[in-house]
C-alpha cells in the first residue's frame, strides 16, 4: 500500500499567522507545536530550506505519525483545523436522565435488600438494571447521580 504524500504549501499571510502563535501570547502546546510542523514542513516558496520528516521528529518531541496527521489535517480541512485539536467523532448517549434519576434517589432512599445493612454503589447500580430502567450502568454512573444530587 503507498502512503499519500500531503503537501503543505503556505501562503506569506498563514506563515506569518503560524510564526505568531510559536512567539506570541498565549496558545496551547499541542497548538504550538502544530504550528512548528506546518512552519517545518512547509514547501511553499516563502520557505528557506526543506527538511525531511525525521529531522523534523528529531527536533520537536513527536512522531512521525503526528507529523503525517497535521500535514493531513491541513490539506484536507484547512488551516484552523490543523492548528486546533481534533472534534470527538463518537457520540454518547446519556444514560442518566431525569427519569433515571429520581428513580435511583427513590430506591436509594428504599430499605436495601436482605442480607445488606445499607445500599452499596453496586447494589444500586444492579438494582436499577433488574427494574429494567436502563439495560446497564455502572457503579461510577450512580456515583455521580447521587452525588450531584447532595
């Protein structure tokens, strides 16, 4: 399989944008040093002097990979992209809703089961997928439900 080759090719006003955030004010690191391999890689004609990724890797604390992923970032989604950190692909669906809540107060404030002196996490948790409120939780989940509450 041949790998893809992006090509980074800057224009004067983007390298200048990129030189100000590696020397001024306040950015992130991942920010700074997205901006350092733009700068490195660029191959445009504002550039002095063309190095290989590995010099590049050998220069600033990061992979070749990371490397590959900025420059595609950059060709593919623009500028703003490749400086800034990637948007979570998956989404989750909240388990504790409202109903699952006060359901969870109500039987948390209920008698625990035989055999237990008070309600544990994981009694809790087990307690409301036998109700069939929800298919699965986890102990943590309650935790933070009943937390908030308080």
């Amino acid at each position: 399989m041949a790998r893809i080759r992006y090509k980074v090719t800057l224009e004067k006003p983007e390298r200048q944008m990129l030189k100000e955030i590696t020397t001024r004010g306040r950015h992130s690191s991942q920010k700074v040093l997205n901006a350092l391999i733009l700068l490195k890689c660029d191959e445009g004609r504002f550039q002095d002097r063309k190095l290989t990724h590995q010099a590049i890797a050998d220069v600033l604390p990061v992979s070749l990979k990371k490397i590959d992923r900025v420059k595609r970032r950059f060709v593919e989604q623009g500028l703003e992209a490749a400086l800034d950190k990637r948007k979570p692909e998956r989404t989750y669906r909240r388990k504790a809703d409202g109903d699952f809540e006060a359901h969870l107060i109500a039987v948390s404030c209920g008698k625990p089961p035989p055999g237990h002196a008070r309600w544990s996490l994981r009694l809790l948790a087990d307690r409301m997928v036998e109700l069939e409120y929800v298919d699965a939780v986890s102990y943590e989940t309650v935790r933070r439900v009943l937390k908030k509450t308080n």
